[in-house]
C-alpha cells in the first residue's frame, strides 16, 4: 500500500510540473504524429480528458507532453 501512496505522490507533482511548464506539445503514444485534439470539449471539465489521433485513429487518456526547446 505504501508504494501505491508513492507512485500516486509522483503522479501528482509530475502533473504539477507539466501545468507550469510553457510551450508544450500533444504527440500521439502510438504514430507520434502532433495531429491530437481532445474527443469532445467536455472532456476539460466534466469527464476525464481522452485524446484522438486524427491521423492513425488512437483514441485514449494517454498523449506525450513535450515541452518545447528554447531558441
């Protein structure tokens, strides 16, 4: 049970992280494409996020974050 606690820790200040960061992009988990958009608008609020690949077709809550570099 502690582990669980632990991982759940780390999830929430990755999280946290991720919200403060600046230019981020969305990339599929499966094709890589940046062509991601969130399935419906109350997907923000009401339900939990699920992303859609509009080029290979994944559907699913898990999406890469990539912070973009500086130039």
């Amino acid at each position: 049970m502690e582990k669980i606690k632990a991982f759940g820790e780390v999830l929430r200040n990755i999280k946290l992280r991720l919200s403060y960061s600046g230019n981020r992009a969305l990339y599929c988990p499966t094709c890589g494409s940046r062509n991601v958009r969130l399935s419906s608008k109350f997907d923000v609020w009401l339900m939990p996020k699920r992303y859609v690949c509009e080029d290979c077709g994944y559907i699913g809550p898990i999406v890469l974050e990539i912070e973009a570099e500086e130039r």
